[in-house]
C-alpha cells in the first residue's frame, strides 16, 4: 500500500533534502565570504583615499610654510651688505641660482616665480650691494636701481678691529669716506641718535650709555668687524650698522648676562678690559675671574688699561703718576667699572668675561716679552713675579 503523502508524484524522496540544505548553506557562506571581501576593499580604498589626503594635506602645508619662509628674509638679523655680480645677459633663474649660492635668499626657485608675478623686466648687468636681512621686494628693488660696472672698492670698507677705541674707529671712518673724525664722534655723542638706538636695541643699549662720565657714549658698543660703507651713508648709518652687528652677537648671550647678575653695560666694560689684558682665550677667562673677585671683595680693579684710556695714550708701562690720574676712568683710584668699556671688544673677550675660570687669585701680570701670563692670590707673591717678569724701562 502507497502512502500518498509521502509518495506522492513529483517530490524529492526524503535523502534528497539535506542536499537541498547544503546548496543553500553553501550559497550562504559564499554570500558571506563576498560580503567581507566588499567590505574589506571598502577599507582599502578608504584607507588608501585617506592615507593620500593626509599625505597631499601635509606637502600642501609643508609647501606652504616653505614658500611663505622663502618669501621673507633669509636672516633678518644679518644686515651686513654683500656684493654680488650679475653678468651680461643673465636670465631671471640665473640671477635667482647666483642670489641663492651667494647666502642672499633661501630659495632661487621662488625668488625667480615670484619675479614672474611681479612682471619685472630684466636686470642690468652689474655689481649691487645685497643682504640676507632684505626680503625679496627690497632685493628686486635694488635690482631694479641697477648696479655699479666695477666692483666696490676696498676703500669703502671699514674695518674695525678687535679693542679698538672710537676715537681709533673715527679715524679709520674719515680715511675712508668724505668725513671727518669729528663729525662721527658728534654722531657717537649725539642725544637724539642715542635715544633712536636705545628705543630700537633696547636688549643691548640701555640709559646707562647717557652717563654724563661717559667720554663716547658708544664705546663698547661697536662690534669689530669688516663694514661695508654706502655712500649714501650719513655717520648715523654706518654706525647703526655697527650697533646692530653688536645686538646681534649680543643676543646669543642674553641669558648668560642676565645669569651673571651684571648689566649688559657692565659685562662689556670687564670685557673691554679683557680684551687687552690677555691674548689667550683660557688666559682671559682667569683675568676676568680676577677682576670679579676684586669686584666682590670692593677693590679697585687696578688695570693698567684703564689708565691708558684716561691718559689717552699707548705705552707697554705705566708710571706711579700715571695712576694718579685725575679721571673717572682711573680704575686704580676708583672702584667699581668706571663710567663704561674703555674699548670695542671681541667676542671671544665678551665669552671669556661670561665664563671665567673660577679661582681666588686677585693680582695678574703679563711678561711683555714672552706673554705668560701670572695670577697670584696675595700682594705678596704678586710683587715677587714684578721683580721676576717686569722690566722697567730705562730713562736714557
């Protein structure tokens, strides 16, 4: 007997139904295995899309920030003039690549775009006086004006040497272009100028220049160095020039200054004395540390240099008048720094004042013939090395 519902015609017999099941499951599964593929290449591409603009967000800044910095100028604080060459027929890039080589712009490549959206028309050929402080406008407006056909001549650089006085700087200023000495000692003294410079440098020159003790207010404040002078200079500008180079130099040392507890005006006071007492770095650095401990035990500071500036003469010795002198920069009848630096000193001389050896010697001396430099921490043994290592010089 058939049983007609579970034979009927046209139905799977029942071993056929876990296939059925198996199809489907299978159809399942691959369904599933598309479904994370999709969305795994979802996160590829996502991940692709926003690694890339992460990656065009960072150039387009860093571009940005590059051009913007290559926009301005290269070093503001350098204001020193540099002569640079542009050959007969030099194209844009050319005079862009030679700007850049010479240390003038930070990037020929947009120096010469950017004279392309200025529409500026071709440069003369010539010499001009460029520095790292202009920015591109000011450059291409001195390209502009068209340089010289020779180059600047030597007469027009004023050097300013290592412990060198104004008066010494007035000198070599006059030799050089169509001024006097007086005139750029009146521009040194000058009480309108002075307050320019105090308002425009005031890390570097304070009230303390305006003493009324002061022989030349900028004493001390004239870095030594190669100048180049332009002449459509005044003596107010060559010396601004000079003042500048100072505050430049100065501001690495700002924080050191401020740690020694002394006054900018007075750290270049011990070092103008530094200057000319030692030669050596290490030897300077043991004098300065003398002259602190005399400070610090209120002694005179009894340099021999002091009194060569009050006497305003040059001599290898010094006489038991010479210290007699009457002048506020006798430090061997006044203590303390005097009314301000009895030089321009260097900047080794300024690093030596801010990192003395520290010791107990109070007393120093030179041997003049083999420059060996002796400390001692009592008179005693100090007059012992001026009987050993002084020779007094002979009245013929």
């Amino acid at each position: 007997m058939v049983d007609k519902h579970t034979n009927q015609p046209g139905s799977l017999p029942e071993s056929e139904t876990p296939k059925r099941e198996e199809v489907r499951q299978t159809r399942n599964d691959r369904f599933e295995v598309r479904k994370k593929e999709n969305s795994l290449i979802r996160k590829i591409v996502f991940s692709i899309i926003f690694i890339v603009s992460l990656l065009v967000l960072i150039i387009g800044v860093v571009g940005y920030n590059y051009i913007n910095t290559a926009l301005k100028p290269l070093n503001p604080e350098e204001s020193e003039l540099h002569e640079v060459e542009i050959p007969l027929g030099t194209s844009t890039s050319g005079i862009a690549e030679i700007l850049e080589e010479k240390g003038i712009i930070k990037d020929g490549t947009v120096f010469s775009y950017y004279m392309k959206t200025k529409s500026v028309p071709e440069f003369k050929a010539g010499f001009y006086q460029v520095s790292p402080a202009m920015d591109l406008d000011d450059i291409i407006e001195v390209l502009e004006e068209g340089g010289t056909a020779t180059p600047v001549s030597e007469d027009y650089k004023i050097l300013v040497r290592e412990g060198a006085t104004v008066k010494e700087i007035a000198a070599e200023f006059a030799a050089k272009t169509d001024f006097t000495e007086k005139e750029f000692l009146d521009a040194i003294n000058n009480e309108t100028f002075i307050d320019s410079l105090i308002a425009e440098y005031p890390n570097t020159i304070t009230e303390a220049v305006k003493n009324e003790e002061i022989l030349y207010k900028l004493e001390g404040y004239i870095f030594p160095a190669t100048y180049d002078y332009m002449s459509t200079y005044e003596p107010e500008d060559m010396i601004e020039v000079m003042v500048q180079k100072t505050d430049e130099v100065l501001k690495t040392y700002q924080e050191k200054i401020k740690a020694s507890g002394y006054t900018v005006h007075e750290i270049l006071t011990l070092a103008s004395l530094v200057e000319k007492e030692g030669i050596a770095y290490e030897d300077r650095q043991m004098i300065a540390d003398v002259f602190f401990n005399r400070l610090e035990d209120d002694m005179a500071l009894q340099s021999d240099i002091s009194l060569l500036y009050a006497l305003d003469k040059h001599t290898e010795y010094v006489t038991i008048a010479d210290t007699e002198v009457d002048s506020p920069y006798n430090l061997y009848i006044n203590k303390g720094f005097g009314p301000g630096p009895f030089d321009n000193p260097s900047e080794q001389a300024i690093q030596a004042t801010l990192n003395p050896i520290d010791g107990d010697y109070l007393y120093f001396l030179a041997d003049l013939e083999t420059g060996e430099v002796y400390f001692s921490e009592t008179y005693e043994q100090h007059l012992e090395y001026q009987d050993l290592y002084i020779q007094e010089p002979t009245e013929e």
